[in-house]
C-alpha cells in the first residue's frame, strides 16, 4: 500500500485583492500569508489550441493558436493548483512573454511593459469531475473534483488580452468571496 502525501487547505479569495493580484506570484503571496510553504513549477510554455471558452474571451476562433504559460502550484510538496495562462498571439507572439520559465517581475508587468493597461476582469467558477491529465498532475485521489476557474482580463480600452485558467483540486481549497464595500443589501 502506497502512503498518501498528507493534504493540505489553502485560501483563495475572490475577487483577489488588487495588492496580491499584482505581486510577482498570486499563489505564493497567498501561501506566505497563510504560513504555507508554497512552491511553483512550470510545465510548458508554447502555442497551443484555444478551448473553445477561452477563445470566445480572448476573441479568437475556437481551436485558433494561442500563447500557454502552464504551471503547477505546491502547498508544501502536495500539488494543489495548475494554473494556465492564455495569451494572444498577435499580441503577445514572439515577445518574452512566450519565453521559457517565470516572468519577472511579474506576467501583470510583462503585459503591462507591452502597452496594455488593466481595465477589468470577469471570474467564473465551476465545480466538475478532473479530466485525466488534471487527476493525474493533482495527484487526485478517485472521487476528488476540482473547481476550475477562469479569468478573462481586458485592457482599459476593451482588448482581451489575458485569460488564467485555475484548476484547483476542491479537497485542498478553501474559496473566500467578498461583498464590495459600499454594495452590501440584505
């Protein structure tokens, strides 16, 4: 019998906070301020194919050739998150951002060095069963489901120009949602 990695909860909040959006690392600023020893490891970083929600975002054909920076996130040594990046080509193509390993200081300042402001984002979120590759890099145990989220990023003048896809495996999360000030009614 083949002993488990002990598992671990970590937070992520929504909407992130604009300080931990904007660090060099969302995951391990989050990590250091739950006392979690975070680690992060890149798995690729090419083209690749648009699914097809992540095309309409990004305002690309579905299938069409996009920039894919793939990472995977560690609590400890126990996987927890694989995180993908999603960039335009025409935008984005043959620029460092498509280079290999981490961009410093940060991806948010690798867009932002190529002329595009933030504007806003949209974050969807959605409980489902881990594809294959997913269960396997999550180390999932059978029954374990994920929560995938996906962020679309506009430009201040409507270009999408980012979009993160999260899967998180769901038994080592915990997601915090906070109302907007000023917003709150009964």
């Amino acid at each position: 019998m083949t002993e488990r990695k002990p598992r671990v909860v970590v937070r992520r909040a929504l909407p992130t906070e604009p300080a931990v959006r904007g660090s060099a690392s969302l995951f391990m600023t989050e990590a250091e301020r739950q006392g979690v020893s975070a680690g992060r490891r890149m798995l690729y970083v090419g083209p690749e194919p648009a699914p097809a929600d992540v095309a309409e975002a990004l305002e690309v054909g579905s299938g069409e050739p996009v920039l894919a920076r793939r990472k995977l996130l560690l609590a400890g040594d126990v996987p927890v998150r694989i995180a993908t990046s999603y960039l335009r080509l025409d935008l984005f193509g043959g620029t460092p951002l498509g280079e290999p390993g981490f961009v410093t200081p940060s991806l948010q300042a690798g867009i932002e060095a190529l002329g595009h402001r933030f504007g806003r984002a949209e974050e969807h979120l959605v409980a489902r069963e881990p594809r294959p590759q997913e269960a396997e890099t999550l180390d999932l145990d059978p029954g374990e489901w994920v929560v995938r989220i996906l962020r679309a990023s506009y430009a201040a003048d409507g270009t999408p120009v980012h979009v993160l896809e999260t899967v998180c495996a769901a038994s080592r999360h915990v997601f915090t949602i906070t109302q907007v000030t000023g917003a709150d009614e009964f």
